[in-house]
C-alpha cells in the first residue's frame, strides 16, 4: 500500500505525539489553515473573535508540538503573537501573549450555539 508523504511535517517523534494524545502535526496545520480562512471570510465580528482563539491555540500547540520539526515550529511561535494582536485588534492596548503555564488546549473556545440555525 503506498501512503502519502506528510512532507516533513510530522518528524520522527510522530508516534510520541500520538501516546500524548495530540493531533499530528499536519492535520493541526490543516484545521490552522481552515480556520485563517474562515477567518478572513467571516462577516460576524464574534465569529472572527472565536475563530481567533482557536487559530492562536493551534499556533502554540504547533509551536510546541514533539512531532514537528524544529523549522515549522518557529514558524508556527513567531505566528502566534501575530494572532495575538489581531484577537485583542488595533484599538486595544497591547497584553502579555498567554504562557505555556496559562495554556489548557481544553478550555479553547471554538464556536459558541447559534440562536438561530439556518
């Protein structure tokens, strides 16, 4: 059976991000991309905000993640602050950028129950 490259995203600590319970790195840079995406798309402001939150929660755990290479998670931390600001926008004054120690990948907000469903 011939399986597909992840090209060089996963490195070789792939199998112990899997005993830790994280997504490969691939898909996570995946669901990251999306969700820049959706975020661009978006036209409800606190759709934007929580798509956001989950885009800098992505970032931190790729930049942190055992089974990518140490180039994608520069990329991946030097991206992160730059979501920062975008969530908290220009008008507000510049916070502390959350520590590993303030992190909880599960308390990330994704999308809160419409009202209304369409």
């Amino acid at each position: 059976m011939n399986q597909s490259s992840d090209h060089g995203i996963n490195g070789s600590d792939a199998a112990a991000a899997d005993a830790q319970g994280l997504p490969p790195a691939e898909a996570l840079l995946a669901g990251t991309l999306a969700l820049m995406t959706g975020h661009a798309q978006a036209c409800c402001e606190g759709q934007r905000a929580l798509m956001a939150k989950k885009i800098i929660a992505n970032l931190f755990m790729l930049s942190r993640h055992p089974g990518a290479p140490p180039p994608f998670k520069a990329i991946a931390a030097n991206l992160h602050p730059l979501w920062v600001r975008v969530l908290q926008g220009p008008e507000q004054p510049q916070q502390a950028i959350p520590s590993a120690d303030s992190f909880d990948p599960h308390r990330v907000l994704w999308h809160t129950t419409p009202e209304i469903l369409q």
